[in-house]
C-alpha cells in the first residue's frame, strides 16, 4: 500500500524499488549510517556486524529458493563451504586476485548447486530436504579424504591477507568495506530478480506447481534456476568468509549452520528480501545476548554444570522457533507491514 497521495503513473515506477521522497532520504541516511559505522564502532563490535553481514547473504539465497521457489534446502553451509573452498584455492594456488575469486567461487558453487537440484523434477518436499541434506554430509567428506594434498584434509588451509591497491586487508575495518558493498549489491539483485519475470516465475512454481507449468512457465528450468542463484549466493557468503576469517575447515560449516539459516529465514518471513534481513539480524542479537547472559549465570550459580548454560542458549533458540511457527508464521516481516500499514491509514486504522 502506497502513502496517502502517492500514485504510480507508469510501469517503470511501479516496479521502482525507491519510490517516495521520503524513501530516498531514508535509503541515503541509511547508507550513509552503514558505511560511516567503522567510525564510531569499536573492533569486537565491527566484527559481529561482519559476521552478521556474510550470513545475510547465505540467508538471502536460501530466501530466494526456499521462500519464494518453495524448493526446501538443509544443506545450505555445505554450498557456504563450496565457496570458500574454492576462493581459498583460487588464492593459494593459483595465484588469483581476491576480488575476481567472489563471483568465481559463487560460479562454482552454483554449478555444484545445480547437480544437487536436478532431482526437484521428480521429488519435492521431504524428498527433497532429504536431497540437500545429502550435499551436507557429501561435500565436507569430498573435502576431508579426497586430494588432501590440495584442500588440506583436516588441517584446512590458511590465506594470506589480501590486498586492493595498496590497502591490505588484514583489519575489521578494511574488511568492512568489501563485504558490505557486496552485500549491498546481492542485495539489490536479488530484490531487482524477485520484483521481475523471474521471481513471478517462482511465486508461481511455489504457490501451484500444476497451474503454473499449464500457463507455460518451464518449471524444470526455473527450479535449476532457483537452485543456482541460492547456491552462487551461498558460494559469494563462503569467499567472503575466507576474507574475514583468513583460514577455512570443513568443521567450520556444520548442519547446524543449516539449520540456523532456516531458522532466521522462519522468523524474518519467508518469501521476502527485507525478512532474509530482519531474521538475521535479530536471530544474531539475539544469540549474542543469550550467549553473554549464559556466561553471566554460570559466573552466579557455580554449583550449575558449565554445560548447562550452553544447553539453555540452544533451548531457547528452539523454542521462538516454534512460537513464531506458532503465532507469527509470517515472520517479523509481515508485522512490519501491518504496523506501516496501520501507520499510512491513520486515524482510519481498523
């Protein structure tokens, strides 16, 4: 719903992403926000909202594929690690800029996506969770025993710090200003996909498989297509991973990670860019002050097992899992929109 006296006259408009004034000073202001935050941030907090950015983009793709293909994806940290495999390899043996290795380890994981998502012909739903799950234990085992000698089996490997010009990235800060511009770009691409033919094309696939092949969708085609986009997303959050972290193991992307990824998808609403943001984002604080109160009450109540505060993190989490399942299975999303909503029809709110 548009604000009060704003009408979209033509086509390009109404696909605009940025539509009002106020909108666009609010995007600048935001940006502006954004990318001054190193300035006013100190290092441990620079480094959370890096963290929180590259799980973004793994959470956009598994977006794009899941909440608006409806093709269900347990193996998502299994592509992460695709990606930063490759760029760490593209690096250390091939001697390439760290730059060009971002959309090549995205490529590859895409490509290997693709292999993953060739039975969505014949099976769907469970069938197809049991698929991806399968990536999830296939790759990290390829990694671990197959040429040692060049992934580095159980030892993983380590990259040097990059450098752009004469700038080496090897600081929270220098970090920052290549990961977040990537994240404002897949941003951008990936709302720019889903307001288009293509995510039309995939709101139908998921909404009615049947209708949707019977209007000539090729249904086939756009579920690879789901496939690829969600798993070059999950390869470009791996690159930028390696970048951060400089030193990459298969044990860094367990199911777990997985299973995290669906569950912010859950809770900032399925089937929208602006949730594949908000779950992250709060699922992430979240963990951060459920981590720092557990470490609180084990420094109170000694007598506790160390285990227990720990094992109270992870109940928690699972349990606004299911209350959002519950009671907002929407997503944080869909009670932004009613609030805006409410908001833009006041005092005619009811």
């Amino acid at each position: 719903m548009q604000p009060c006296g704003t009408f979209n006259v033509d086509y390009a408009q109404e696909m605009s992403i940025i539509r009002t004034k106020t909108q666009w000073i609010l995007a600048i202001l935001g940006l502006v926000l954004l990318l001054t935050s190193p300035l006013y941030l100190n290092d441990h907090l620079l480094s959370l909202v890096i963290n929180l950015a590259i799980i973004i983009v793994a959470v956009l793709g598994l977006n794009i594929l899941t909440g608006y293909a409806g093709q269900v994806n347990l193996g998502q940290a299994a592509f992460v690690c695709v990606g930063a495999y490759s760029s760490a390899l593209m690096i250390t043996k091939l001697d390439m800029p760290f730059l060009i290795t971002i959309p090549l380890a995205g490529l590859t994981a895409g490509l290997i996506g693709l292999i993953f998502g060739l039975p969505s012909l014949r099976v769907k739903g469970f069938y197809l969770a049991m698929t991806t799950l399968a990536a999830q234990f296939i790759i990290p085992t390829l990694i671990a025993h197959v040429r040692t000698d060049i992934t580095g089996g159980g030892n993983g490997i380590i990259i040097p710090a990059q450098q752009l010009g004469n700038i080496i990235l090897n600081t929270p800060t220098s970090i920052f200003y290549v990961i977040m511009p990537t994240l404002i770009l897949l941003v951008f691409v990936a709302k720019s996909l889903m307001r288009g033919a293509i995510g039309r094309a995939f709101v139908a696939i998921r909404d009615n498989e049947l209708a949707a092949e019977s209007m000539g969708i090729n249904v086939f085609k756009y579920k690879l297509l789901a496939f690829f986009i969600c798993t070059f997303y999950a390869g470009v959050a791996g690159s930028l991973y390696v970048c951060w972290m400089r030193v990459i193991n298969y044990d860094f992307f367990p199911l777990m990670d997985s299973i995290w990824y669906l569950g912010m998808m859950i809770i900032g609403g399925m089937g929208s860019i602006t949730g594949a943001i908000i779950g992250p984002v709060f699922i992430y604080s979240l963990d951060q002050f459920l981590t720092w109160e557990a470490s609180q009450l084990a420094g109170v109540f000694r007598a506790l097992p160390t285990t227990l505060p720990a094992s109270m993190h992870l109940m928690l989490f699972a349990i606004i899992i299911i209350i959002f399942l519950i009671f907002e299975p929407r997503g944080l999303y869909h009670r932004w929109v009613l609030f805006k909503t409410a908001y833009r029809l006041m005092p005619f709110s009811y």
